[in-house]
C-alpha cells in the first residue's frame, strides 16, 4: 500500500533538497586606492573583515586574487601586519 503524501511534505521536501550550506572561505570583497600608488585590498575571510595595505600597486599585483592559495598568503600578510601599517615587500622579500 502507497502512502499519501501531503503538499505540505512535497513542499518540505524540496525546500530540504535546495538548502545547501554555503562555505565562501576566503574571497576579495572590495580594492580602493591608498595615496598616490597604494592599493588596500580588503578580504572576507568567512565573515571576518581584514585589511591588507600595500605601498605599491605592483606588489599587490603579485597576488591573483582569483587564486586561492595566492589569497591565503595574502590572507596571513594581511595578519601579520598591524592595521595602520602597510605592508613592505622588501621586508618581506628579504625574510624568503
């Protein structure tokens, strides 16, 4: 014997099967411009706000932004570096 289902269990049902749980992990969210050539790029790293500030907009452009293991290092310079302060490649270059 088939069991009858009600509009209200049909409508359950497919509300259930399109909920997906969203897991956006690290991604750009906006890039402004900082002095004369600087460029603060600002990540969402799953609902927290980081800031990464560069001097040069040619160091920055070192980081696809569309690469995720390029966003996680600059995930971990932005960090790193306390707010205020830009980040300085040549430092940073110098440690590798």
């Amino acid at each position: 014997m088939k069991k009858e289902i009600s509009y209200f269990e049909i409508a359950q049902n497919a509300i259930n099967k399109n909920t997906e749980s969203v897991n956006e992990g690290i991604s750009v969210f906006d890039e402004r411009h900082f002095g004369k050539n600087g460029i603060i790029i600002m990540i969402d790293d799953n609902g927290k706000k980081v800031s990464a500030i560069f001097k040069n907009k040619k160091n920055a452009d070192k980081y696809n932004r569309n690469k995720s293991s390029d966003l996680q290092t600059l995930l971990k310079l932005a960090k790193n570096t306390p707010y205020p302060k830009a980040i300085d490649e040549s430092v940073n270059e110098a440690k590798i």
